[in-house]
C-alpha cells in the first residue's frame, strides 16, 4: 500500500489515501476524513508507480 495525501475538493482540508499499486487503474468514492462529503477519486499506478491522481467533487 502506498500512502498518499490530497487536498479535500470542498473543504480544502488535507486528506490521506492508501492507495494499492497492484491494480493500475482505479476509480472509487471515499468520504472525506473532515467534512464527510464524497470525493470520487481517479488513481492510475505504471509498474506499481503512482503518475496519475485525481480527486473530484460529486455533484449533488
């Protein structure tokens, strides 16, 4: 597991992620860790390295 750390899309706050580098492509939802709110988060690992990272808000 890698551990990887990210700013919350709607309070701002940074937030922490393990991340599993054996799946290279990923996309899920986690709630943020301060206000709760659901971020979709888009993870793309290349040889088990991390070159892609994105974290979103959902639209609700």
């Amino acid at each position: 597991m890698v551990e990887y750390f990210y700013t919350c899309p709607y309070c701002w706050e940074e937030i922490s992620a393990l991340l599993d580098p054996s799946i290279p492509n990923q996309t899920y939802i986690e709630d943020c860790e301060v206000c709760c709110n659901p971020i979709e988060l888009h993870v793309i690992f290349e040889s088990e390295e991390l070159v892609g990272f994105e974290a979103v808000s959902i639209e609700q």
